[in-house]
C-alpha cells in the first residue's frame, strides 16, 4: 500500500506504509557499568521489585546501601533499561531490556572497542583463558556445525 506526502515544498515523496510501520526505531542506550549490570540482572531474575527488595537481594552478596542501590535503579531506569511505577509511596522497577538484548548490544561494543570489530579474537581469547569443559567443547562445535550447514544452504 502506498501513500503519498505533499510537503511545503509540492514535492510528492512516495513510500510504503506498512514498512513505515513496522520500522522499530533503535537507539542505542547508554552502557551500563558494572554495578548497575548486578542491579540489571536482578530486575531480570526476580521481576518487578522495589528498591528495598533488590537492596536485600543485593546486600546478601556484597555491601551496598539503600541509597546506592536506589542511585542505581534510577540510572538503569534514565538510561533505558528499566520503568518504573509509584503506588502510594512506593516505587516498583521493571526491566525494559530483555537480557538477551544487553548481552548482544554490550558484546558489540566490547568487540568494537576491544577488538575493531572482529569477533574471532575475542573467541580465541575465550577458549584460551577460560576452563571450558568437554561438555561445553561439544555445545560450540555444534554450535559451529550448525553455523556451516545454514551457510552451504
């Protein structure tokens, strides 16, 4: 389906709707340090909390006060990875980024920054420094098989 837009300029421009409208538009969040990835990956295991249910999650772990936690929450939230909703005097974090789309997004950038873009360093470095146990040796090469059959169909 086609429509057409007349601008100031009596220029018709001529598209098509339904990609218009089935465009996601993408921006990229800002990365999350370390700290706010923990506090990220609790909204993510224990859905919608309140600061207080992530500060006792959290402070189980490592030492973190109210306060900082709250800090944290508030800066995933501004960055885009997170909502939040107020009922009376209590404020409830969800996540808005799903985890599988950080990872991706935060391996991008590492890849980029750390390696200009090419990937295969990176893997070599991780085969080569971390302990991956036979049973994990047999997931990357099926994994890899899979990769080659999808690219000789």
């Amino acid at each position: 389906m086609y429509a057409y837009i007349q601008e100031r300029t009596n220029v018709h421009m001529q598209f098509n709707l339904r990609s218009v409208l089935s465009w996601r538009f993408s921006v990229a969040r800002p990365a999350l340090s370390k700290s706010e990835m923990e506090v990220a990956r609790l909204l993510w295991e224990i859905g919608p909390a309140t600061v207080r249910e992530i500060h006792e999650r959290l402070s189980a772990d490592r030492d973190a006060t109210f306060a900082t936690v709250q800090t944290y929450l508030r800066r995933i939230e501004a960055k885009g990875y997170a909502t939040s909703t107020i009922q009376g005097r209590v404020r409830t974090y969800s996540a808005s980024a799903k985890p599988r789309t950080v990872i991706r997004d935060t391996v991008c950038d590492l890849v980029d920054r750390l390696f200009g873009g090419e990937s295969l360093p990176l893997v070599r470095h991780l085969l080569e420094q971390k302990n991956i146990d036979s049973e994990g040796l047999q997931e990357i090469r099926r994994l890899i098989e899979k990769m080659d059959e999808s690219r000789s169909k």
